[in-house]
C-alpha cells in the first residue's frame, strides 16, 4: 500500500499549523427537548465546561418507568463515539440513534460527550473532558437546583461508561481515571467496550491479516495514531497499548465488570483479545463476546447486528 493516501481514505486534510481539515460533514440531527410522536426519547443538549465549550446531549425516555406510583430512577450511561479520536459528534445520527435506543430500551439516562477532537486537542484531552463530565454530572445530582433529568430520574449509584471504537478506549482509560477521584455519590458499575480501538507498535496477526481492510486499513489506524497520541510518543504508550505500562496495568483491577464485544475481521481484533487477557490477569469480572462473523462498525451498516449488540449492552446494563 506504499501509494495509499491515509489523509484521503479519512477525507481529511493536514494543515502547516499542525491542524487538520475535515472535507465531510456527517449527517446530524438536533435534539429534541419536546416530545415527538414516533421518537421514544427526548433529548437536550448541556454545556458541561464553558472554558472548553465541552458539551453533552443527554437522552431520557418518554416512558419513566413506576412502582407504585413512585418513578424508578434510572441507570446513567456515559457515552463516548468513536471516530478514531478525531472525526465524528455526538449530534451524529451514527451516534445519536444509538444513544436514544439505549436510553429507550434499557431504560437508562444517557449523557452522550462531546469530547475535543485529535489533533487540535491530543490524548489524554479527551479523558479529562470524561472525567470533566463526570463530575458535572456528580455537581447536578447535589445540587438542589441541578440539571432536572439527572437529578429526579437518574440513579447515581448505577452508573456505565462506554463507546464504540475510540470511544470504548475513553470509556476504558475514563474509567480507570476515575478511580483516583472523588466521584462520590456517583458508582460506576461497569464499563461497555464496543469493539474498541487499542494499538501497539508490533504488528499482531489480524493486523497483518487485514491491512487492506476496507473502513480501517492499516495506514489508517497508524495515522489515528500518529494525530491522537501525545506528541513524541508511539504507539506502545499505554493511551495506545495498556498492557505495555506496568505501573498503570496495575490500577486496571479497579474497573470492576467489563464488557468487551469485537468481531472477527476486526483489524484491532487481537488487540482487544489481549486487552481483554490482561484484564482476567488483574482479576476484572469480564463478559467478552467475540463474534467470527463481523468486521469493524459493522453495527453501523447491518441493523440487524446493532440492535444484537445493543440488546448485549442492554443485558450488561441491567
């Protein structure tokens, strides 16, 4: 693949400021504060830090489920997108439609982040926009006068982080974050990885196997890479690769239960395997479902095999 452009494959363009241009605009769509008929959650969108303009959308569903007359509070879901770091929204209907099935569903109250982009804004940006978020959440449910749906509905001692792709990672380093902070009343309970995003330096077999796949071919994902991770770093640092970081593998038993789904024909498919082997090693009550049948987003193109997965989370969440 040396004539391969990865710059054109993502539509992007570099910039001599170290910036980048994206050329597509994703199809979005607005929140929807109102109830609408035919849509089975409402949605709004909230600004968690003015100083970063970091934001939020969160879902609830129409329906609040009762017992005996008293509304059952909800789980709260953090949601992170993917787009290896550096593309996509959360107004994105690839990620919004997810996000409101979720809420629906389960039920849950989702707070879906609008992280900073890679690579105006480098790793570990988007783990503190995470964990910035995080502790909004924890402010609104203190806070007499906090925001309205978190407050009355949401069950701050169930509470999820996850994401597909490099919103799994955020989800996964999120959460390990986390665990040196005072989130308190907030609980997480556990952590969803949808086919997550991971890397290292030495080329693993389905790497190889699948370099020229179609969506993610492996000069693609290195230059993810190469935008997201701190500058002078590569791929073995442990945003990319945790299992090369011992002092940092040790802190990952206190993720609790994790939930880990990859396919097959997923380039980064033996990067999750070991993600997933290491998290066993340090005693984290892991629930991996690994599919031979699928490849990376297929959850985007194959409804049928995301409303599957969505059913998983579903489970997990509950």
């Amino acid at each position: 693949m040396s004539k391969f452009d990865p710059y054109q494959h993502l539509s992007i363009r570099p910039n001599p400021d170290g910036t980048i241009t994206r050329l597509i605009n994703f199809p979005s769509t607005e929140a929807n504060p109102d109830i609408i008929p035919g849509i089975p959650t409402v949605s709004k969108d909230v600004t968690v830090n003015e100083e970063t303009k970091v934001w939020a959308r969160i879902f609830r569903p129409n329906k609040l489920p009762s017992n005996d007359n008293t509304v059952v509070r909800l789980p709260i879901v953090f949601y992170f997108h993917g787009g290896g770091f550096t593309l996509f929204s959360v107004s994105n209907i690839t990620t919004h439609q997810p996000c409101s099935t979720i809420a629906s569903e389960t039920p849950a109250i989702v707070v879906a982040v609008e992280h900073r982009l890679a690579p105006e804004h480098r790793l570990p940006t988007q783990y503190e926009d995470a964990i910035d978020t995080i502790l909004w959440v924890k402010k609104q449910v203190l806070d007499p006068q906090g925001e309205r749906w978190l407050r009355d509905y949401g069950d701050f001692t169930r509470c999820y982080l996850g994401g597909r792709g490099s919103g799994g990672n955020i989800a996964f380093h999120a959460a390990i974050k986390a665990a040196d902070r005072d989130i308190k009343p907030l609980n997480i309970n556990g952590i969803f990885l949808n086919q997550p995003m991971f890397g290292g330096k030495e080329r693993l077999p389905s790497e190889l196997k699948y370099a020229t796949d179609q969506l993610i071919p492996l000069p693609v994902l290195d230059l993810l890479w190469e935008l997201a991770l701190p500058k002078a770093t590569d791929r073995d640092h442990r945003y990319c690769n945790p299992m090369q970081d011992a002092v940092y593998k040790s802190k990952v038993s206190s993720l609790g239960r994790c939930l880990v789904i990859s396919f097959d024909m997923d380039p980064m498919f033996d990067r999750v395997q070991a993600v997933v082997q290491m998290l066993v090693a340090e005693k984290v009550q892991v629930d991996a479902r690994f599919d031979i049948v699928g490849f990376h987003n297929i959850d985007i193109v194959d409804t049928q095999r995301a409303q599957a997965i969505l059913n998983i989370i579903k489970e997990f969440i509950i």
